[in-house]
C-alpha cells in the first residue's frame, strides 16, 4: 500500500525568504517521489522526481527537494521564494516494491503564498 | 512540441445528461491517466491505460463513469446521467514509460465540469 501526507493545507513566507512545504510517505517497498506544481486554471507541471542515487534532488524554477528515508520524508524547498511561486503543489509516490502500483498517489496539495 | 490537450475547457450540462471529455496524450506516450479534481479534494484517480494492456478501472466511482482509448492514442471520458456530485475538474495525463522518463506525468490543462 502507499500514502502521501501533505500536512499543511496552506504555507505562508515572505517574499526572498526561504520556504519549504512538507511531505511524509508511505510504502511497502521502495518508493518513486515527485512534486507538481499547479498554477490556477491550469494542469500540473512536473517540478522534480526522486528515482535513486543522491537524496537531494534538484529541479526547475529552483526547487529541490530531499528525500529522507529514516524520516519517510520528502520536503520542497527553496533558498529564496519569489511572488510567481505562489500556487498549488502537489507531493506523489509510487511504490515500486513487490504488489506495487504503476498509479501514483497524489497528496491533497498544498497552497504556497509568498507575500510581497 | 505539443503537449496534452483536453476538450472542452469548460462543459456546462444538467444533471441526468451524459457528456464526454476528450484527451489528446503527447504523441508516443503510451501511459494514459484520468483525475478527478475537486475543491480542496486533491487529485482522485480513476482509470489507466498502459498500451494494448486491458485498462485498471480501480478507480471509477460508479458505473456511470467509463473510458475508452482508441489506438492508442486518444482517451474519452464518458459520464452518464451526470450528477451534481460529478462537477469537478477531469485532468488527463500521459507518460512514457521508459528508465529515463520514468513516470514522470505530463498533466493537460483540464476540463471543469459543473453539473446544474
């Protein structure tokens, strides 16, 4: 079975300061990480992904994100936040283990506002 | 090159009517996904396409919903004798299943369905 978490509905931050929304995970096996971002009236775009290898994964508009398998953990960061971030992001996971689904759960979003 | 297209962007019905929701995937792609997306809801799977493989429709809520996927390529939504429960927003997604895009979802930009 996998779950996603995404426990804050709402993140508020400053313009230039840093931000991070969280995620927590669950698998049987080993999971595939990703986060989307969705901007109002519009489809999810892919932000970044974590397969293997390095835990820090980075990926467009400057985001990265680590991936922290003792705390089942994979929060979004960024060292600087601008005013265009502000939108919907959405945390999923796969679990690639054995009785593994090729379908990803998507977690309830979380609603990113940065203050000018 | 282009990316996914749904029609229409918006559909206005009565409820007890049937409508269809059209998704284009980026050529190729043969991972073929539908979302439900409601207010504050997250993302709610409904049903995959992986090639000539039978499709997983573990996710339909009723069996009012179903979806076909000609050649391949092209995905319908159909909903029949719609209810007021059904508006949403339908998001379609394609993917190409391969170890270096691995399932990395490519999201169109929906159609919002508001049920009267």
């Amino acid at each position: 079975a996998q779950s996603v978490a995404q426990p804050e509905d709402q993140v508020n931050v400053a313009e230039g300061n840093p931000l991070t929304v969280k995620c927590t995970y669950s698998v049987s096996g080993n999971p595939y990480l990703f986060w989307y971002v969705q901007y109002p009236n519009r489809g999810l775009q892919f932000l970044l992904k974590y397969i293997t290898g390095d835990n820090l994964v980075k990926g467009s508009y400057g985001f990265e994100a680590e991936f922290n398998k003792s705390q089942t953990s994979f929060h979004l960061k960024k060292p600087s936040a601008l005013v265009s971030d502000s939108a919907l992001y959405f945390c999923a996971v796969r679990d690639i283990g054995a009785g593994g689904s090729y379908i990803p759960t998507f977690g309830r979003g979380t609603s990113l506002i940065v203050h000018p | 090159g282009a990316g996914v297209s749904q029609s229409p962007s918006n559909k206005v019905t009565e409820k007890g009517k049937d409508v269809e929701l059209r998704c284009d995937p980026i050529s190729g792609h043969t991972a073929l996904y539908w979302y439900r997306q409601s207010l504050g809801q997250g993302l709610e799977f409904l049903i995959y396409f992986q090639g000539n493989s039978a499709p997983d429709k573990s996710g339909l809520p009723s069996d009012r919903f179903s979806a076909e996927r000609t050649g391949g390529s092209v995905s319908t939504l159909t909903i029949q004798r719609t209810q007021q429960e059904d508006s949403a927003v339908y998001l379609c997604a394609s993917s190409l299943r391969t170890a270096g895009e691995v399932d990395t979802q490519y999201f169109g930009p929906g159609t919002r369905l508001t049920v009267l």
